[in-house]
C-alpha cells in the first residue's frame, strides 16, 4: 500500500506492505509508513477487506517515512513493534539477523542489511520448500534496495562498508523477487544488488578522481559527481559523498 508521502527522495511513497499466509485471518504489517491517519486507516481497512487482523508491525529501519507510523498504527490495532533499534520498539521484543518470525505458516526471516542506516534489515519470505533465491522467494528491502534509482548512504550512521557488505548478501538471493520500501517491485534481488555493486564502484571511482583533481571538501565533490543529478537531491549525495570519503580513507 503506497503512503502520501511523495518527494524526490521518496518516489512515489513509502510502500507499507500487509502479509498473511493464504488462508489466514491474522497478518503483519511491514513498515507502517510516516504518521499520516488516513493512511494508517487505509491500512487496517485493507487488512479487514481481506478478512484479516493485524497482529504484529515489523520495520525495515527507523527512518521517520517508515516508522513514523508505527506508534500510532500499534495503538489503534493494538499490536507490538518489532525492530532492530530499540528506539522504535516501544518496549517490545526486538528483531535481528537470523530471527524468524511466523504466523499461521507465513515465515519472515530477518536478514541483518546495515549499510543505509545502521539498524537496516531485509525480510525474507522463502519459497516452496524452503527456497530462498528462486522466482518463489521475495525479500523485502526497505531502503536497501530501491524499486528505481539508487539509495543513500546515510552517513555517519549508514556506512559504505556495511552496505557493499549488504548488498552482496542480497546479491546470493538470485532470482528471488524485490519488494523494495520505495518504488516497483524487481523481479531478481541479484540482478539488483549486481547493479547497485556495479554503481557504488564507479561512483567510488568517481569520487577517486574528484580527490585528484583538487576537491577538498564532499560540497567540491558533490558539485563534480553528481552535476547531471537534481539539486534537491544534493544534500543526500553529500551524505553519500562523506561515506565514501570515509570509506576510501579506511583503504
């Protein structure tokens, strides 16, 4: 379900996601989206058309356009949040790599993906058997992987190693399908995470000969890297360009 929150950062909006195994009354909500009541409402009406009530909120990452809702959604339904970040918990359990969370034969299994931010997580819906890269699995990717374009690093909590870390755990999911926090779904979470390997490399590159040339600050760098890319998007590819910075001076 897409949220009202459009904005060059957002694409179209934050996509909640409601999940329930075939057949079953209750479901989870992924990422609840920002505080906006309508959008909440709509959420747990779709639940209800569907025959189903909400029994747990899980979120990919505390980012206000995810989590934002959360609080407001878990008081109306009356349901736990689970996250990595205890700061979006509201005292209940919490989530990390290796957890599995299941409902009436749904299983979501948590996938630690640091990188965007640090409390950055996947979840994983395995396929027939068990299968976790074919055409049968999905896995749901917050702001890890988007539906379109690529995603900031949100430095100093995101950070450039953690991510290509990320990314190449994603990129042995293979065939499985991409549910991503902003835009369209993908059809191959390794086709995407090859991809967005194959960009962080050239804007490191990028960012290599932008060093040589003289820039001395992530402004000079960003005005040299990211010239053809909107300036509204330039305060996020300094964060970008500070995580990249950090990481080359680790090299």
């Amino acid at each position: 379900m897409l949220a009202p929150n459009p904005s060059p950062m957002t694409l179209e909006g934050t996509n909640t996601y409601v999940l329930a195994a075939p057949g079953s009354d209750r479901a989870i909500v992924i990422d609840a989206g920002p505080p906006e009541q309508k959008h909440l409402d709509s959420v747990v009406a779709e639940a209800a058309r569907a025959g189903q009530r909400i029994e747990l909120i899980l979120l990919t990452h505390g980012h206000p356009d995810h989590s934002g809702g959360a609080p407001d959604l878990a008081r109306q339904v009356g349901v736990p949040v689970r996250a990595l970040d205890p700061a979006h918990r509201l005292g209940d359990e919490g989530l990390d790599e290796g957890d599995v969370v299941e409902l009436d034969g749904l299983e979501v299994r948590v996938i630690a993906t640091p990188g965007h931010s640090a409390d950055s997580l996947c979840f994983l819906l395995p396929g027939a058997d068990g299968d976790v890269s074919g055409p049968d699995a999905s896995v749901l990717t917050g702001d890890t992987i988007l539906g379109r374009g690529t995603t900031v690093v949100a430095h100093p909590d995101g950070r450039l190693a953690d991510y290509l870390e990320s990314l190449k755990r994603l990129q042995e999911l293979g065939e499985a399908r991409v549910l991503p926090g902003h835009g369209p779904e993908l059809e191959s979470a390794g086709a995407a995470a090859t991809y967005y390997l194959a960009h962080r490399e050239e804007r490191l590159e990028q960012v290599r000969a932008a060093l040589i040339a003289g820039d001395t600050t992530p402004q000079q760098v960003v005005e040299r890297v990211y010239a053809d890319v909107d300036r509204v998007l330039w305060p996020a590819a300094e964060m970008s360009v500070r995580a990249q910075l950090d990481y080359l001076s680790g090299q």
